[in-house]
C-alpha cells in the first residue's frame, strides 16, 4: 500500500517517470505475493484424501476412506497448478521489470553484465506464455472426468476405465497413457519425491469413442506386481498414483491428471490355489516347436507365439 500510495502521487507531481515506474512494480509484486499467501491460506496447503466418516465406516480398506474413489468418478487434475504459476510469473514480471529501465544504458556503456540483466524479464515472459497455454487449454477442454472399472485397482492388476472429455477431440494423431507412482518425503522443511514406477501405453485414436457430448478415450494399463500401495495417511511419507493422459490434436495438445488408487488386494496374487513355487531343475519343453528359436549377435531369442 505505501508503495503504490507512493507511486500514485509522485506520478501526480512528476508524471510518468523512472522512480514511479519502480514504486509500482515493488507495488505489484507484494500484492501479488499477499494474495497468493492467501489463496493458499484459504484452500490449504494440500488436498486431503481422507474422509474420517468413511474411515470409521471402512477401517480395514483405504481406498473407501475418500469419497472420489467411492463414486469412481475422478476429476481432472491437471488444472490445479494454472492460478499458481499466473500468481508466480505476475510476481516475477513485477520483481525482474525494472531491470529493463536500467539495462538499455548499462548496454550502451559497454557493461557487459547489464545483457545478463535482460534475461530475468525474457524469463518471465515465457512465464506468462506458459501460463497463457495453460488457461487455453483449461478453457477448450474442460475438467475431463476418469471413469473406473472397479475400485480399488489392484496391485499386479490392470488399471480399466474411460476418460470422459466434455470436448470432441478431432483430427487426433496419437494418444498416451502413463502411469506414475510417486513416493514423497517430508523431512522437516524439506521434501523429497521420487518416482518408484512408470508405466505407459499408446491408444490408437481409433479407439476413441465420439459422442455429442465429447470423447471418451478408453483407458487399460498393467500395473507392476512389485510396486507400494497408494498411501496419503502419513504426512511425512506418502505414496501417490497419477494416471496422466495425452492426445495430439491441431492447436493445444489435450493433456489430464488424475490420482488414482491403487493398492493389495485378494487379486494382487495370480498364483493359482495350492500351487508351489517349483524347485529343482526346469524340464525341457514337451513341444519344442512351440517357439521359435534365434541366435541373434546380442544374445538367444525365444519368440513365443499367441
């Protein structure tokens, strides 16, 4: 306030100059910043994932302690980070703007450092591109809505449902499928996030499914049988699935997020009822001529056909 207060009335007296174009930048980067803390402060630091009505009900099963997973209906999360990044490239654009009122004379003095200078504005104009990009594409596509098969999706399982796109994706050239786990560590005020698992399919576009009402682009991916469940009760260690979905179409790329859950159950293990593990030596094949046998300069390839 006492910079743009300041700023209002040195243009006032002097008009539009240096100092004022100064106060107004320093102006607008604290406002920026102030209504960025408080956005965050309304909304919380982060989602919570469990509901504690639900996990009275359902003690022994994580995946019904969150109502979205219950109703296997998942809102596309991709959207979340566009207000963040327009506050954080406003604020850099108010903080990195003054560089260009003194820059252009350093230049002309031969001060080579003043070219460094000019690379903070330049960064924060690709800031507000991207940013731009994102609200387009928010604005086109809409919030999609991921459909489960079943839930939970088991661990060792297949991952089976539909992306519901209240847009038509049209002229589609290629679609991709990923699926990442992703553990997060707290230590303190520090956070670590690796990834445990990626997995990714391409869909054939003829596969979509065209309605009036948008596409559906149908979803099936393994998921590995030696990977964590997904786990949000600790805050200081975290397991999260993120099922991402992309699509090439002319103009903005269709891109969507969704956190799925995933976690052990009676189906995580394909071992049929009362088998062993085999021990001893492996028996020859009664059918040799089952495979295809080749010799390659890598190595032996055995070709197995359906």
């Amino acid at each position: 306030m006492y910079a743009g207060v300041g700023a209002l009335r040195l243009y006032q007296f002097e008009g539009w100059t240096n100092p004022v174009f100064v106060l107004s930048c320093i102006a607008g980067a604290f406002l920026f910043a102030g209504l960025g803390l408080m956005a965050v402060a309304l909304r919380g630091g982060k989602r919570d994932f469990t509901d504690e009505t639900l996990r009275a009900a359902h003690p022994d099963q994580p995946w019904m302690w969150n109502a979205e997973w219950v109703s296997r209906r998942l809102t596309d999360r991709s959207h979340a980070g566009t207000f963040l990044l327009w506050g954080f490239a406003l604020l850099w654009n108010a903080i990195a703007s003054p560089a260009l009122l003194f820059a252009p004379d350093a230049i002309r003095k031969g001060q080579l450092l003043a070219w460094f200078a000019l690379l903070f504005p330049l960064v924060g104009v690709v800031l507000l591109i991207n940013a731009a990009r994102l609200t387009l594409r928010a604005l086109r596509f809409r919030e999609s809505t991921l459909v489960l098969d079943a839930v939970p999706v088991p661990i060792g399982g297949t991952l089976r449902g539909t992306v519901e796109v209240p847009h038509a994706l049209t002229s589609v050239s290629g679609v991709m499928i990923r699926l990442v786990g992703m553990s997060r560590r707290q230590s303190g005020n520090d956070t670590q996030s690796t990834i445990v698992c990626h997995q990714e399919r391409e869909v054939e576009p003829g596969l979509l499914r065209h309605s009036a009402d948008g596409t559906m682009i149908p979803i099936e991916i393994a998921v590995p049988a030696d990977v964590p469940a997904s786990d949000a009760t600790d805050e200081h260690q975290q397991m999260f699935w993120r099922l991402n979905v992309d699509a090439e179409v002319p103009g903005i790329d269709y891109k969507a997020a969704f956190d799925v859950p995933i976690f052990k159950t009676a189906f995580s293990d394909f071992r049929p009822h009362g088998a062993t593990p085999t021990t001893g030596a492996v028996t020859a094949p009664l059918n040799p001529t089952s495979f295809v046998e080749r010799h390659m300069p890598e190595g032996r390839e055995l070709h197995f056909p359906r």
